[in-house]
C-alpha cells in the first residue's frame, strides 16, 4: 500500500513524488512508456542528448522555480535563437529588427513601425478575435504571409482564424536587434539533458514503467490511498463527454556523418508546402562538437486514439468541453489531476514545476 499512486513519471509527476518522498510520505510513480521523464526525456545518441520528444529549452522568470531545478542540474548559458526558413530566405526569430530589417531592408525602429501600420491600415482590427487577427495587428500582412501563417496552419492543422490568439503571444515582438526567443529572465539547457533531472528527483521513490494505469488499476485497486494523475483527462473519464482533441508530432531523427548541419539548433520551415515544422540539431543545445550530429525533422498531426497527446489545442469548442470535465475531476476527491494533459493547458515547464509544487504544498500540508 502507498499513500500515493502518481500516473505519469513526466515532470509534474516527478516534482510531486520527489516533494513527497522528502516529506517521508510512500508513492509508487507508473508510466506506460519504457522510459521516465515523458516528454522532456534525452537520451543519450553518438555523445549528444536527442531531445526524443521535441525541443525543451528551459526559462523562466519565476526565480523559485529557477533555483528549485537547479538543485538537480547545471544549466549552460544556452539561449534560444531560431532561424526561419521561408523558400529560399532566412529570417532570424522571433519577430525583431534582424527580420524586419531583412524582410523589408529597413534600419529604425520608426521604419518598422510605419511599415506595419502601412500594411494593416486597410483591416480595421480592434479587438483580436482569433490568432490570425492577432498576427496580423502585430507584425503586419508580410510577416504573417511568410513567417506564421503556414507554419501555424501545420503545427495546429487548422486555419489561423480558428485558433486562439494567446498561441502567438507566446512569442516577443521586439523593435530592437535581438533574438533571443524569449523574455525570461533565466533560460538554459541542462548539461547532460533532462534524464538526470528525472532520476535525481525519482531517487527515493518507487517506479514502475510499461505500466498503463488503466490496465494496473484494475488489478491493483486499493494500491495506493490517493492518485495523482497526469494522463489525459478525457481518457481518465471514459471520454463520457466525447473527447477533447489534441495535435501529435511525428519525429523522424537521423544520425549524420558530419559535424554541423544546419549551423543552429532550431531551423523553422514556415512555407507550407514543407511538410515538416521545424528541424532540430540536437548537439547545439550544449555547444557539442562531436564529430557525427543527430537532427530530428518534427511533423505535426491531429491526435488519433493510440497516437501521443502532445499539444491540447485550447480553442472554445475544447474549452468548453474540458470545463465539464474539471467539474467531474473535482467530484473525485481521491484524484488529483495535474500536468499538460490532467489539466489540458498549454503549459511550459516552468510552469508545470510551479503547480506540482503547489499541488504538494497544498496536499501534503494536510498530512
Ligand atoms: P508529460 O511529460 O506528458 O508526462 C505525462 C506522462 O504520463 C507521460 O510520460 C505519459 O506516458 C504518462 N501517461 C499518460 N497516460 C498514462 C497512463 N494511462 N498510464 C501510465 N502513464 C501515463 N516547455 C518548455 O518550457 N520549453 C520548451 O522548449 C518546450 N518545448 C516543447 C516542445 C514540444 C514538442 C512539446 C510537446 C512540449 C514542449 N514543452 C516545452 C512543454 C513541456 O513538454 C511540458 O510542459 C512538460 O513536459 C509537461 O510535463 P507533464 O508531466 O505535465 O506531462
Ligand atoms: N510561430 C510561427 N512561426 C514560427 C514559430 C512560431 O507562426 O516560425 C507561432 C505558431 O503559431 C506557434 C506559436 O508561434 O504555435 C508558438 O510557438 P512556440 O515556438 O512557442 O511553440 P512550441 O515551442 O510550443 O511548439
């Protein structure tokens, strides 16, 4: 028996058994994959950490969160710079005055500004109504043609008048020369990737892998008091209000007999006809200088029973329908649901460590 049975050995899982551990209280952590860490699992390939499940950088501003994850690694000074490859031009991201500047072959600040207020004029968009309103209000007809508009339509797989307008404000929009992708106050990756993160938070505490918990649960019923559960919510309940829809990615990794690929970690294809997002170079991540690299080409799909959910895409019609489900979660008062999928937000990981660490203060103060 534990007091604690934890679905999901990813992230908030294991910030929430780790912080249970420390308090001496007993959790079993599952995952129905072979590995722990869910999606911010590397693996070690050729001497470089692959980033299996996509590109994790992380950064923050919360400096709590900052200095809890440093307890369990050393980040290096990498800071997040991608390139944009729209045909045959190359655009620095995020929105800035090197892309301006490029797209336009301007050189103030002012330029930019009567360049964007030029384009949009004609549109009349007060209030943004959706992500393609959004865009163009922001950078203009230009920038969003080339730059979002394909890129957006095949990560979401729908048009960009249907998405949700915070998607883009993820992104700075900067009138300065700098490209850094974002505003946080600390950003790095962990030398010698995420893995060990997982583990040194997972030292005391039982793990179970290739367990799926609704196979395990029916066997175990009784196993723990309390569950904390970081699957997908909808799956949880049976899909009893039908399910929530979510976007997959595909990622197809080669190992390359040369030294530098793309010269980057990052390299957006933003035009459409390319029928993948972006590509990776993993070994940039920590200045690697081995002498074969490792890329991954990242392709996004819609989520199909037996795919992975890895993006909730927050729209009304999924807003609406997850509200029911939180209703039913909290019914449950022996389950507390928790993480990307548990909660179905678009969470960074910063984020995700904040929230485990106040779904352990709240829970276990109460012990
Ligand atoms: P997960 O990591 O998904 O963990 C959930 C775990 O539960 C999984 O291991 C899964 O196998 C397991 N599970 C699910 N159902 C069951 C079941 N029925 N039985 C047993 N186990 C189950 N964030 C950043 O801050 N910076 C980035 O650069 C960044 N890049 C990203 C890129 C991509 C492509 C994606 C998809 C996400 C990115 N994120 C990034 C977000 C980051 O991945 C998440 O915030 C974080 O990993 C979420 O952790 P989690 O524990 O909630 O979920
Ligand atoms: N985006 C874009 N062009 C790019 C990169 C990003 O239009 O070259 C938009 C796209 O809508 C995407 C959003 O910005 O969904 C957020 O991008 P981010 O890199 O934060 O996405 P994630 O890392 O979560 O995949």
């Amino acid at each position: 028996m534990y007091d604690y049975l934890i679905v999901g050995a990813g992230l908030f899982g294991a910030v929430f058994a780790h912080e249970a551990a420390a308090k001496g209280v007993k959790c079993l952590i599952i995952d129905k994959r072979p590995h722990i860490g869910g999606n911010i699992y590397t693996e070690n390939v050729e001497g470089i950490n692959v980033h299996k499940y996509g590109a994790h950088i992380f950064h923050t501003s919360d400096k709590e969160v900052w200095d809890y994850v440093n307890q369990f690694a050393e980040f290096n000074n990498y800071v997040n710079s991608p390139v944009a490859v729209y045909n045959d031009e190359l655009y620095n991201l995020p929105f800035n005055m090197n892309t301006f500047s490029k797209m336009w072959g301007i050189k103030t600040p002012a330029e930019a500004k009567a360049k964007i207020a030029e384009q949009i004029a004609n549109l009349n968009i007060k209030d943004p109504n959706n992500l393609e309103e959004q865009a163009l209000k922001l950078v203009g007809t230009d920038v969003y043609e080339k730059l979002i508009k394909g890129y957006t339509e095949k990560q979401w797989g729908r048009p960009c008048s249907e998405l949700p307008a915070f998607i883009i404000k993820r992104l700075p929009l900067r009138f300065r020369f700098d490209n850094n992708y974002f505003n946080d106050r600390y950003q790095g990756i962990p030398i010698g990737g995420y893995t060990p993160i997982i583990e040194k938070m997972l030292a005391n505490v039982d793990v179970k892998l290739n367990t799926d918990y609704f196979e395990f649960v029916k066997e175990y019923p009784e196993i723990a008091s309390k569950t904390v559960f970081t699957g997908a919510v909808d799956e949880f309940f049976g899909y009893i209000f039908g399910a929530l829809e979510y976007r997959s990615v595909r990622f197809e990794t080669e190992i390359l007999d040369e030294e530098n690929y793309q010269g980057n970690a990052v390299v957006n294809y933003t035009h459409r006809d390319v029928p993948y997002t972006r590509i990776i170079e993993h070994k940039h991540f920590e200045f690697g200088e081995q002498p074969k690299t490792v890329i991954s080409r990242e392709y996004s799909a819609e989520w199909k029973p037996g795919a992975e959910p890895y993006y909730p895409v927050n729209n009304e019609r999924n807003n609406s329908l997850y509200r029911k489900y939180e209703g039913l979660s909290a019914e449950r008062k022996n389950v507390i649901f928790g993480g990307r999928l548990g909660t179905y937000k678009y969470y960074d990981m910063d984020k995700v460590v904040r929230a485990a660490l106040e779904t352990a203060s709240k829970e276990l103060g109460k012990m």
